[in-house]
C-alpha cells in the first residue's frame, strides 16, 4: 500500500511544461511533415546534397526513440518500490533503503525461491509424467476428462509456485468449445494463465530444452499443434488442422497467440491473419500483469527458458488481471487483416495496451529492403514529377 501511494504521488507529480505539448510526446519531438513538401522547402526542382540530411535526420528519429525495439525490453515503473528488479536507474539511496532490500533478497532467494522450485517441480513432473499416461489411453470421453484434469491441476500447482494472483473478468464470455482464443502475448506463462480457469488445445511454435519436452508429452494427449514457423509446409499443415479443429463443437477451444512472439505488455504489435481465416467464432481475451510485484516479460533474445523461470521465480509475486472479452465474427466483406485489427483493437482498448501495426517478428529480423525502395522510388517519383530526372 505504501509503495502504491508513492508511486501514484509520483504519477500526479506535474511535469514541466515542455513536456505537454502534442508533438512533445516522447524522447524527442518527431517531425510527421511527409518528404516532399520538407524537401520542397529547400529547393525547387533538382536534386541537392541537402536532400540527404532529411534521410539522415529520419534515421536518427528511428533510432533515438524506435517505437517497436522499446516494446521488447522490461516496463519500467514510474519510481522503484522495492519489490522489482526492473528499475536499473537503483543505485545507491540510503543505508536504511539499502537494508530493507537486502532483506528482500534474502526472502525471494533464501525462502521463497526454494518452496516455488518445489512446487515447479512437482507440476512439471506431475504435468509430464500425467499427459503422457494419459496419451497412452484410446480416443474416449474419459481419456478427454483425464486430460482435462490433469492440465487443470498441473496448472494450477504452477500458478501457485509464481505466486499468481490472477483476477477474471466477465466469466460469461468465456470460450466455448469448438471456438477460437485469441489473446495478447506476454510470457509462456500466459499459457498457464488461462489453463487456471479452463482447457484449451494450444498453437505455438516448437521450443527446445526443458519447453520441448513439456510440449511433446502435452500433446500426446491432448490435440495441441506445435509447428516450427520457419517450414512453410508446417504452417500449411496447421491451417488444415485448424479448420478440422473448429469444425468438431465438441473440442476444446484452440488457444492462440497471434503476435507470435513476447511483447512487454505494454501494447498489442500487429495480429497474424492466419488465425483469423479458418472462420470460426473468436474469443478475445485480454491479459495485462501489474508490473508493481513483478515483471512477467520473456525476453526470449536476452533469457533462455530457465533464466526466465528463476527470474519470475524471484519476483514477490505475478499479479494479473484477465477479461473475457464478447465472441467475435467475420463480418460480411471483411477480410481477415481487418478481422485480425478489429480483435486486436478490442483488445488494445480492454487491457489499456497501445495498439501498434508493426509486426513483432522485427523483434529478430531485418528490416525488409522494400521498405528502404519504397522511399527511394518515392522520391525518384518526386524527382521526376519536378523535371529533375528526363
């Protein structure tokens, strides 16, 4: 409570003046005026060395304050509160704040991170050990119900090894079966969030290590579809498992992260069409952590799965909140790009996330060089439309 009042002080606290005017809205202020009419205030008609200060100053503006790189990197608090990591501006305050933190870490490490390893454990090995017996039973109704509880109660015992303190919303909406879970992605836990309160048949990319080996004895039984995205005959496949999927009402509702990769939970990146083109009825679901007890972010490029886990492991605890959201259709004329924003937006707005149209997979790729000819063509075009170029 103590650390909320600070931190909600430090919200009211006003900001200079500066700082609240409308182009003034982050590190540096952007200049949105498009190339030709910037560049026609220098010149007329040919082409001048100075031209290439607007790229070089574009480039700059992407660098200092890229809009996309800051989305895979931890949400920082508005002050410390003494139950995060994520402040790396902490250095040394006092000896008395210094003493209550250290106390902390004696906590986290020496008590808490022991019992939550313990339970872990016993929900790993009962999750692996419990699917795969399972999977060994004939396709029936029990062998189903077995699978349910098994990865009720295993996720469960997890959720309580975090610590979880996580809160419903809207109930009545939750997916039904033979429908289609959307939901925004933050961690692999987000999984296990949702498991919490209900079964799902889950889509994701195939991992290796301590992951992997949770993934192939989960789906022996239950129809989970794990692909590797980078085989183009995977992706294939699981379009034509999918639509067999939503076809049968009587099994579990697919779970789907269509970002395709973490994000810090500050915002919602572009949305896949592939999920939103197998038809079906989709269930938005939005989740959004209190960054305050822990930060529950996967940086996949910095951490490996188990780094991951021993950090969130060492957090006071994961604290969330989880909307079920009304069930969504294709509307008629509607393709699935605009289906896939239109459940993407429902979801920005739900969570309080800010929607973004870049795709996360800029998270490990290049830019593409048909953005870099894009620009290039537009200003040959303008070139020539000036009589520059014959």
């Amino acid at each position: 409570q103590w650390a909320t009042i600070r931190i909600e002080k430090g919200v009211k606290k006003p900001q200079p003046q500066m700082l609240k005017t409308p182009a003034a809205n982050g590190i540096i202020e952007r200049d949105e005026t498009p190339m030709e009419k910037e560049i026609a205030r220098l010149h007329r008609v040919d082409f001048e060395f100075s031209d290439i200060f607007y790229f070089c100053r574009k480039g700059f503006e992407a660098i200092v304050e890229d809009e996309v790189t800051q989305r895979f990197s931890s949400e920082e608090l508005v002050s410390w509160n003494l139950l995060t990591r994520t402040n790396v501006n902490f250095h040394y305050i006092s000896l008395r704040l210094t003493v209550v933190w250290v106390i902390g870490v004696i906590v986290r490490y020496c008590f808490l991170l022991p019992l939550r390893f313990t339970l872990a454990a016993i929900g790993i090995t009962s999750m692996i050990v419990g699917t795969t017996m399972v999977g060994q039973l004939p396709n029936s109704s029990v062998k189903n119900y077995l699978s349910e509880v098994v990865h009720l109660t295993c996720s469960r015992i997890l959720v309580r090894a975090l610590s979880g303190t996580i809160h419903y919303h809207n109930k009545e909406n939750k997916p039904q079966k033979g429908g289609i879970c959307v939901a925004n992605h933050t961690s692999p836990i987000d999984a296990i969030i949702l498991t919490n309160d209900g079964c799902y048949a889950m889509v994701g990319q195939v991992h290796g290590g301590l992951m992997g080996v949770i993934q192939r004895a989960t789906v022996k039984a239950c129809p989970h579809v794990w692909f590797e995205r980078s085989e183009i005959k995977d992706r294939h496949l699981v379009t034509k498992r999918l639509r067999e999927h939503v076809v049968d009402k009587s099994k579990l509702p697919i779970l789907i992260f269509p970002e395709g990769t973490c994000i810090n939970n500050t915002s919602v990146m572009m949305f896949k069409k592939g999920s939103f083109e197998i038809g079906g009825t989709i269930y938005p679901v939005a989740i959004k952590y209190d960054p305050q007890f822990g930060d529950a972010f996967w940086n996949s490029s910095k951490y490996n799965i188990v780094s991951y886990l021993l950090r969130i492991m060492t957090s006071w605890a994961i604290v969330c909140n989880v909307w079920y959201m009304p069930p969504m259709v294709r509307k008629e004329g509607e393709d699935a790009v605009q289906f896939a924003n239109r459940v993407r937006s429902a979801i920005a707005r739900q969570g309080g996330l800010t929607e973004l149209p870049w795709d996360g997979g800029l998270k490990r790729a290049k830019v593409k060089d048909t953005f870099k000819e894009e620009q290039q063509k537009n200003y040959s075009k303008m070139l020539v439309r000036n009589g520059s170029i014959g």
